[in-house]
C-alpha cells in the first residue's frame, strides 16, 4: 500500500474505530472479543484496501466482514457459542435506579446476549444501527426475506426468552406478554 | 417504531455508549494485518519445497534476563553471512513497561541438563542451520563467565517476515542460554542471553527492514511446563491469544518497537486449565525495553 492509501486508510480507523467497536461490542457482548472483531475486521479491509473503489461503501463492505469474521470465529470454536457479558457494563437495577426501564433493559440485554449469533446480527443492525432491510441483507450477505424471517424469529425468541420473562416480567410492555399468555 | 422497536434500540444505545474509544487502533491494525497476510502467505505456499529467497536486510535481537546479558547478533543482507555492526546503548527505559512477574514453575535448577527438558523440533525442519557455526556464533557472544554453549536444542520454527528462524536453548556451564537463527544467515545469526531457572519462556525479536520502515516480530516459547501465551499489544486492554499460534510458540506481529515506548506485554500460563495462572506476565524480551533499535 502507497503512502496516500495509508493515510487514507488511517483517516478512516480514526474517524470509524468508536462506531466500529461500539457496533462490535453489541455484536458479542464483551470489550475483548469485540477489540478482537474489529481489528481482525479493518485488518482485512487493509489488505484489500487498495482493491476497494468504491470508497462510500467501505461501511458496509467493513460490517460484512465483521459479521462473516464471527461466523468464523463460531466455526472454529476458538471463541465461545454463548456470549459472555461483561460484567462491568451490566446494568443491573438497584434500588432507586433513576432509569425506570432498567430493569427491562437489563433483561433485554441478557436475552439478546442468548440469540444465536446471526439473530443477534441482524437485531444490531436493524436496531441499533437501523439500517434498512436491505442494507442488512448486504451487511449479512443474505437476502432481504431471509433478514425479515431472522429478524422475526430473533424477536419471537425475545418475547419467549424465559429469563425475560423472568427478570422484568413485572415491567413487560403489552407486546411482550402477548407471547406469554 | 412498535415498543419492542423502541426497548430494543434504547438498550441496545444504552449499552453501545458505555463502550471507550480504543486506543490506538490503527497500529494494532497494521500489525495484524502483517500477521494475516504473512499467514495467508504460509497457507499459499505450505506443501512446496521451495524456498523463497529473502531480499530484506534483517538484524535480530534477543533480549535477555536483565541489562547486564543483552547481547545483540546482527544479521547481515540475506546471502551476504557476514554481519553488521550495531552500537546497543546501555541505557535500558525499563520505566516504559512494567515489571514482569515471573512465579516459580517447578522447573529443574539451571544445569547441563536443562535444555534436555524442552521440546525439540524434529532434525528435518532445521536441516538448514549450521550447527557447529551457530555453537561457535554463539560462544564469541557470551559474556566473561559463560562456558561454551552445548546441547543446543532448537525449540520451534518460526515463519518471520525475515523467512524462517528458530529459537533454540543450550547448556552454558550451570546456566540455560537461549539464541535464534535465521534461515537467511545460517551461521551468523545467532544472539543469546541468559534464562534463569524458573525461565516461563524464551522470546526473541526479528527486524526486517521494509519499505515502510522497519517492523519487528516476536518469537515467543513457552518452558515445557507452560501452558498458553497470551499478548496484550500496546494500547489494548486485555490479554488475549496470539492468533493462530500453537499453545506454546507464538509469533507476534509487534509493528515498530520504539525504545522507551510500550512494548507488547505477554502472559504466559501455567498449562493448567483449572487454575489458568501466570507464570511469567511482562513485556516481551524478558522485561527490557529496546534500549538501542
């Protein structure tokens, strides 16, 4: 790579890293693994940085190779099916918490935490990131059908998450307890 | 936006924004990429006999115990075998990193008999180093005190951006020395230092010239009664395993190391599972900070 590329290369962690990570960090639930994910992920954009013309659809290209990096990383077991949360950022209720949702949010958390991993991706994406349906499909490399139908069974899974259901049922809004009846 | 919708995006912001800046991305991104494309590099070219000439200048840097038995073994221009000068400074900036911690392993005490106890690497994957030059290398470079280096034993292969290089161990009167050669000066390249008895590893540090400055891998070996390695690179948070390594070798992309600047932290593991405790966690090189690269 030239010079003027590392640079712009550069240019780009910088301005992106945080939004990367933060992307990541949903993606698997811990600081470490998701450190990993997008370094491993802007690593392979390096090497083929030069190759990429299209320099407004770097975002894109950066999130699919995050997604098929932990689909990777799932094949080979080397980390694990379940998502460890850390602990630090639990966001557990305490006693005159100012946030009233906390303790959905907590349990939220910990049911997104058990989806498998592609459900899990498409929820960041769609949620978080709010990208379209389309765009998801590009980021997950499937089609638009396949990210409504993993998007549908990632929330039935949400609404029947027995520790959701557990943690905050309390506090469930309508849609949620629909399931449970 | 239903209120599931809403939840969902409330939480998922909610926990995306406790989540720092990380620091220095952009290095621990260069250096991994050398590390995959070195990798891919190894798969492209794994089952061919032939080797690839190396055409960069590489000088390798073993560092040692202490600042007293760093000693430094250039490696001349691929082909050249004759070595080149280097000036180290004697002004190690240990304050740059912190201290390693080195526990008691278990080991045997230092002796002849020492080397014997790690793992060797079979004959054929260092049929290209010249042992008699290495052992004689290696000799002129041991400080006053030292006996003539024996048993040498190589401990691991490694795929470097300077071509192949191994690290081996070898007897020295009462005391374990370590030292590596590359494939590119098979008979010069040797540098050594002293490990003590309860030694958790043995790490060496190849430079290669390139054209965007020079870059340095790492060459860690865990002692047989180790377990895993694990790296921290400068401005990461968390130790984690060296990608693609075995249990006990790892080579470590570690981009330019700068004296006085943090250098790459490892932790090497007892081997045991259930308890995962360090056996020696501190810089790479054995707790000295570059003085002279």
């Amino acid at each position: 790579m030239d010079q003027a590329a590392r640079e712009e290369f550069r240019d780009y962690v910088t301005a992106s890293s945080s939004a990367l990570l933060r992307t990541a960090y949903l993606m698997t639930g811990n600081r470490a693994d998701a450190e990993d994910l997008v370094q491993t992920a802007l690593a392979k954009t390096y090497l083929a940085w030069p190759r990429i013309r299209d320099r407004e659809a770097i975002d894109g290209y950066v999130r699919r190779v995050m997604v098929n990096t932990r689909t990777s990383w799932w094949r080979k077991s080397r980390h694990l099916t379940t998502v460890p949360h850390d602990e630090a950022l639990d966001r557990r209720a305490q006693p005159g918490d100012a946030f009233a949702d906390a303790d959905l949010r907590d349990a939220l958390w910990h049911a997104l935490g058990r989806l498998p991993r592609r459900q899990r991706a498409a929820v960041v994406l769609r949620y978080y990131e709010q990208l379209s349906e389309a765009e998801t499909a590009a980021a997950l490399g499937v089609s638009t059908g396949t990210v409504k139908s993993t998007v549908s069974r990632a929330l039935r899974k949400l609404r029947d998450d027995a520790g959701l259901q557990h943690d905050a049922r309390a506090d469930l809004p309508i849609e949620l307890q629909g399931a449970n009846r | 936006m239903s209120p599931l919708d809403s939840h969902l995006h409330d939480t998922l912001t909610q926990h995306a924004a406790d989540v720092g800046a990380p620091v220095d991305l952009f290095g621990a991104v260069e250096r991994r990429a050398r590390t995959l494309r070195r990798r891919r590099v190894a798969v492209a070219t794994a089952g061919t006999a032939a080797v690839a000439a190396v055409a960069v200048v590489g000088g390798l840097t073993l560092t040692g115990g202490g600042d007293n038995d760093t000693l430094r073994a250039p490696i001349a221009h691929a082909g050249s075998g004759t070595p080149s000068a280097t000036s180290p400074s004697p002004a190690a900036s240990a304050s740059a990193t912190p201290s390693p911690v080195t526990t008691a392993t278990g080991q045997p005490a230092a002796s002849t008999n020492y080397p014997m106890s790690w793992p060797r690497v079979p004959d054929a994957a260092v049929a290209w180093v010249d042992w008699p030059a290495v052992q004689r290398s290696m000799a002129g470079q041991l400080p006053a005190g030292f006996d003539p280096p024996q048993h040498l034993r190589p401990l691991a292969v490694f795929d470097t951006d300077a071509g192949a290089a191994t690290v081996f161990v070898a007897a020295s009167g009462g005391r374990t020395v370590a030292g590596a050669v590359l494939q590119a000066a098979p008979t010069a390249a040797v540098a050594v230092h002293d490990i003590d008895a309860a030694a958790a590893q043995v790490s060496a540090i190849v430079r290669v010239a390139a054209s965007g400055g020079a870059v340095d891998d790492g060459l860690v070996v865990a002692a047989p009664t180790a377990g895993q390695i694990l790296v921290q690179q400068p401005g990461q948070t968390t130790y984690s395993p060296v990608p693609g390594s075995n249990a006990r070798t790892a080579t470590i992309t570690l981009g330019r190391v700068v004296p006085g600047q943090p250098v790459a932290q490892i932790k090497v593991l007892d081997g045991n599972g259930d308890t995962d405790k360090p056996l020696y966690q501190g810089p790479i090189g054995v707790g000295y900070t570059f003085p002279d690269v």
